[in-house]
C-alpha cells in the first residue's frame, strides 16, 4: 500500500512538472540556457549553506536526544553519548528517505535511525514530532516577520500579492497554533479524543488510538522540553539558524539582478517557504518554484527567476540526497552486521546455559 502511495505521488509530480514544461515551452529553452551559465562557485556556495542546514539539524537532534539519555533501551545503554556527528548523520538520512517517499518517510526514517542507536521507537516518535512543531514554528514566525517588514518598507511584490500573503500567513497560524495545541494541550486533548472515540466507534477507532497514542508521546517530550527552558531556546534559536542557511541561498543567484539585499532576499523566501507549505503538494514540488517565481519574478523577471527557483531546489532538495543515500547504505550495512552479532552472542549465552 505505502509502496502504491509513494509510485502515485511520484506519478503526479512528474505530471506536474510535464505540465508546467508545457506552459512555459516558449521561454523554456531560455531558462534552461541562464541555468547553465550558473558559476559553478556559486552551485557550490549553495551546498555549502545547504549543508548549513543539515549540521544545524544534527545539533538540533543531539540536544534532543539528551533529554532522553535515561530512557535507552538497557542493552545500548553503556554505548557513547548521542554525538553531533551522529546527529548530522541522521539528518542526511532522514533527508534522502524525504526524498524518495516525496516527504513521507522522514520521520519514520528518523525514528528507526534513532531505534538503532539506543532511543526507544516511542521516545523517538516523540522527539520526531516536537521537532517536527519545533521546526514549524520557526518558519511561521521567519514568514510573518517576513510579511510585516516587508510590508512596512512597502515592497512592491507585498503591495501586489499582500491579500495573498495575508491569507497564507492566517492559515499558518491556525497550523501552528493547532501543533502547539497538541503538544501543550494535554487535557483538552484527552477530552476530544475521548468525544471522538465515543462518536467514531467502528473504522475510524484504529485511527484515533493511534492518533491519540502519538499526542501522547508528543506531550511527554514538549513537556521534557518545557522543563528545560535553556534547551528549549537552545533548539528555538537553532531552527532561527537552521532555515536562514536555506533562505540565505536564492541571495547567490540573484544578487546584483533585483534591488533587495541579502537580509531581504531572505525574509522574502522565508514568507515563500511559508505561503507554497499551505499548498498541498508532496515536498512542496511545484508550490515553492511557482510561489519562488511569482514573487521574485516582480523583481528580476520570470525567466531569472525560475533559473534562480531550479538552482535553489537543487540546493536544497537534490544534493543533500547524495550524502544521505551513502550515509543511508552504511547505516543499512552496519545494522545488518550489528543485529548478526547481537544474535550470534545471544546463541553463545544460550549454550553456555
């Protein structure tokens, strides 16, 4: 079923992209040309601030996972802390699983990535979810910031687009506020979930519990996190850091072609990044590159900025899938060979007895 899900959601992306081809035929030809005159410094500049991100993600889960040292698994228990290095692994990791299941398969990815390592599958569930409302947050509130300075300075592309803005900023709020209301709201919770149980009995009680289950795990580790305010504005400022690497990067392609500086160029890709998330379409395909085109297009014109939309996916979507599919494939040989040696040793204390 899952294998079915991710083959259509492949199939409709590439439909979308035929599409948008087909659209654009005429200028096509032109986009593709400005693309490849790309310095490739500048490629590469731009998977260095891409690797920004996934170093600042590993920190992310590094801090994470030491709120939860007491609670390994007993076996992994005596193994070396949860280190940084381990953390940047795992976040290229969960990258190329995101990738290939076009967004699916990240936090599943994460919790076994974590499993492995000692982190028990709930605890990792857990941490996988307030990450996940952690990481939110933060583009909601780069994305507002974004709308509200902009707005002030009276840019053009908010004074042509503001209702639009103005309704995506809303709806991400209601998302946002929504997360937080699952990850704080413990009692209010517990309350609708019993009224929906009481009212879904038949096909839709499986889903609930399970639902209920996770809000659950999700609670205990906003709550770890809530009792430890250094931490928590240690990841608060971490996730700051971590998506201004990935905003950072449209700067590289269109300095000097539109009137906006570096700190600009980045507030307007944060309210981007924020306004294509409301549009519901697997890993944003589509919905960043139009929104990206849309806006900056006001600026710098639309074959540029498509040019500028292609290279900043690439960044930010296909090159962290290299490391992560080669961290991915030594992760999958190691645990194989891990889990051999776990049972040869569990046969020799068996014939010992």
């Amino acid at each position: 079923m899952k294998i079915r899900k991710n083959w259509g959601k492949w199939l409709f992306v590439l439909a979308l992209i035929f599409l948008v081809c087909v659209a654009n035929r005429k200028v096509l030809p032109e986009i593709l040309r400005e693309a490849a005159r790309t310095s490739p410094i500048l490629i590469g500049m731009s998977c260095l601030l891409s690797a920004g991100y996934f170093l600042t993600e590993g920190k992310i889960i590094q801090v994470m996972t030491g709120l939860n040292e007491p609670r390994l698994n007993e076996p992994l228990r005596r193994q070396p802390a949860f280190t940084w290095g381990k953390g940047i692994a795992c976040a290229f990791y969960c990258e190329f699983y995101r990738v290939v299941t076009l967004g699916s398969g990240s936090g599943i990815a994460e919790i076994y990535y974590l499993n492995s390592y000692g982190v028990q599958a709930g605890t990792a569930t857990g941490m996988s979810l307030v990450q996940y409302i952690m990481y939110k947050l933060a583009v909601a509130a780069y994305g507002i910031a974004g709308f509200l300075i902009l707005m002030a300075k009276g840019e053009s592309c908010v004074r042509g687009y503001g209702k639009l803005m103005l309704l995506g900023c809303l709806i991400t709020v209601l998302v946002t506020a929504a997360l937080l209301f699952v990850a704080i709201g413990k009692r209010a919770c517990s309350v609708i979930f019993t009224f929906l149980k009481k009212k879904g009995k038949g096909r839709w009680e499986e889903k609930l519990l399970a639902l209920e289950e996770q809000a659950e795990l999700c609670q205990k580790e906003a709550g770890l996190l809530l009792k430890n305010p250094k931490k928590l504005l240690c990841i608060i400022l971490l996730n700051i850091l971590k998506v201004s690497f990935w905003y950072a990067v449209p700067w590289l392609f269109l300095a000097g072609k539109i009137p906006l500086s570096l700190p600009e160029i980045m507030l307007l890709t944060a309210l981007i990044q924020m306004l294509a998330a409301v549009i519901p379409v697997p890993s944003g395909i589509g919905s960043v590159e139009y929104v990206f085109t849309l806006f900056f297009g006001v600026y710098a014109g639309s074959v540029s900025a498509v040019s500028a939309a292609l290279m900043y996916r690439f960044a930010t979507f296909l090159f962290p899938c290299i490391p992560g599919g080669v961290l991915a494939f030594r992760h999958y040989r190691w645990n194989k060979k891990r889990k051999i040696s776990q049972a040869e040793e569990r046969k020799e204390c068996l014939s010992d007895y």
